[in-house]
C-alpha cells in the first residue's frame, strides 16, 4: 500500500518538475530556479543516505523495512524537489 501511494504521489512530483521545465526551464531564471531546487534535492539525498546507514546499524530492520524507507527518502527527495521548484517560481 505504501508502494502505491509513493509511486502516485512520485509521478506527482514528476509531473511538476517536467512541467516545469517545458514551461519555463530555458531561460536564465528558469535555470536557477532548477539549479537551485537540485541543490536541495541533493541534500536530501545526502541525509537520507546517512540516516538510512545509522538506521540499518542500530535498529536492524527487515528487508521490507528497509524499502519502505527507500520508497519514504525517494519521496521526500521528489517532494523536496518540486516544492522548492513552486516556491522558489514565485520568489524569483
């Protein structure tokens, strides 16, 4: 059930970013704002892949643990994402 609420709401966050980028991504301004929402994306990454490192040491989950927390950091990833993408459209 996680799997499929995940993959909606991925293709969601997708669907903003490519949209995005047909829409507004050539110009300069277009290109920060990319370049910008992919700078926190990246940080997102970086913490989740330590969390999921500090979570596999010490709480010793299964396997489909484990996954439920990848599909939960890719989420946030997409979510960290296209949000900045909305928020930082009507900043700049």
């Amino acid at each position: 059930m996680l799997f499929v609420i995940t993959v909606i709401l991925i293709v969601i966050c997708i669907g903003i970013y490519i949209g995005f980028i047909f829409s507004e991504g050539k110009d300069e301004r277009g290109q920060a704002i990319l370049a910008k929402s992919s700078q926190i994306a990246f940080i997102f990454i970086l913490l989740g892949f330590a969390f999921l490192g500090l979570y596999h040491q010490l709480a010793h989950p299964t396997v489909e643990q484990l996954f439920n927390m990848v599909y939960l950091w890719m989420l946030i990833v997409f979510a960290a994402n296209s949000v900045s993408i909305l928020v930082l459209q009507r900043k700049m």
